[in-house]
C-alpha cells in the first residue's frame, strides 16, 4: 500500500463502525481496515494514557455519582476494558481477580457495568485479545498449509523452544527457499498490517536477531504493508502472496475483532 492511501485510509478512521465502509471505499480486506484502526487506537491509548490515569480519582468520583464507565471512557477517549481497570484499582479491587473471576461476584452495578464496558471494547478487552490469537494461530496454519504443499520442512517456533533456542521465528526451514531471487531460511507470520511503527518495533524486538543467528528470512504481514518498509535483504511478503484460493485466506480476510 502506498503511504498517500494509507494516510486516507488512517485519517477515515474513529471506530469500528467506519471499518466495512471504508474497506468498501479503498477496496481493502475488513481485516486489513481494522488492523489499521487497532494500530490507531494503540497509538492513542500511548499518548493519552498517562493524562487520563492521573486523573482516576475524578474518574472514580463521576463514577459514585451515576455515571457509567462506559460514559467516562468515551469521555476520555480511552478504551472500555482500561477505564474499568483505573476505577478498580481505585477502589482497591484487584483487577485480574475481579475480571477474571465475575462469575464469583454478585450481581450488582459494578458488575453489570464492567461487563458491558469489556463488551463495548474491541481491543484492549479479554475477549478482543483471544480473538487477536486467533488470527495470529490462523495466519500461521496457512503458511503450515503453503509448506506442506511444497514439501518444505521445517522446525516451528515450539520445536525451537524445546532445544533450547529464546528467539524463535515461526517457521526455520530445513533448507533455504528461493523467493524472488532471494535466499530464505525462515518465516515470521504476523495477522496485522505493517506501518512503519510495527516495523520498526519488531525488527528490533525480533527480526534483527533472526537474521543474525539464522540468515535471511520472510516477513508476512497478512494484512499488508507500507511500500516503502525494508529490512536488509528480507523479503516481506502480504496475502497476496499466497493466493486467495484457500478457505483459511477467506476466513482471515473477513476475520472481524468486533461483535
């Protein structure tokens, strides 16, 4: 993706409810829009954050005096599940325990509203974090499937843990692969889009030492990337690459995070 069509793309963006139109506008995957507006969120949720927690106090006050946390999260432009989290802690209820384990708690508007704020949050909630895992495990079964149809073998990111390895790509192939013209000895598989933050973030965090221990590899980010982002030698590569005749692809693409 051109960075002038991901700027439009980004800018076109306040919440899940602008996700299908504006894939329809740029034709683009529904997951590669909402991987755009998760990145988004994240951003803002770094910038505001440290604002908004100083002032749990207030938030907790508004709160005793009828407001729902749902209403101070909008108010704050911060996400539902975060909101909860700053109130809690305020009121001394460990967080984990308490999301955790609603179930044990009695019925009462505390409950009712942490449960309605995790349901109205399409990222940081419980429920959105394990639908990110899956995407992240499907991305993954669709290159194991890509390897198997070409006889490639490999060791996977668990079989690397088990002799001993710390950093670990998703796939370390048996023997190179060439990719347009390239040498490739593993695969990283990520289900989101690459800007140019990601990037940057993860080549230091991981790609950087893969291609120390291991030599060149490929990049996937399935919901595509900015042209204009490299690393070295590596290859990155997007859905594209791979085809979309399998029902895996399909499932990815239109993978919705939101409910």
């Amino acid at each position: 993706m051109d960075i002038e069509t991901y700027k439009q793309i980004y800018a076109s963006l306040g919440s899940v409810d602008d996700v299908k139109s504006v894939a329809k506008q740029f034709s683009q995957p529904v997951g590669t829009i909402h991987s755009i507006l998760n990145q988004k969120t994240v951003s803002n949720v770094k910038r505001n954050f440290s604002k908004v927690k100083n002032n749990s106090a207030k938030h907790l006050k508004q709160w005793q005096k009828g407001k729902s946390i749902t209403e101070i999260s909008r108010k704050n432009d911060i996400p539902a599940t975060l909101m909860v989290t700053m109130i809690l802690k305020e009121m001394g209820i460990p967080k984990k325990g308490f999301i955790r384990n609603l179930d044990d708690y009695p019925e009462g508007r505390l409950k009712s509203e942490v449960i309605e704020a995790m349901e109205s949050d399409y990222f940081f909630s419980p429920r959105a974090h394990e639908m990110h895992s899956e995407k992240g495990k499907l991305g993954e079964s669709i290159l194991a499937a890509w390897l198997a149809e070409r006889g490639l073998s490999y060791r996977s990111e668990e079989d690397l843990r088990k002799e001993g390895f710390t950093k670990t790509p998703d796939f370390l192939l048996n023997e190179n692969i060439d990719v347009d013209g390239a040498k490739v000895s593993w695969i990283e598989s990520k289900a989101l889009f690459g800007d140019e933050k990601e990037h940057d973030y993860y080549i230091k965090k991981q790609f950087r030492e893969y291609e120390e221990n291991y030599g060149n590899g490929m990049i996937v980010y399935w919901y595509g990337f900015i042209e204009d982002i490299s690393f070295n030698g590596n290859i990155i590569k997007d859905y594209r690459f791979f085809g979309d005749d399998q029902d895996m692809m399909e499932e990815l693409l239109n993978f919705e995070t939101y409910w």
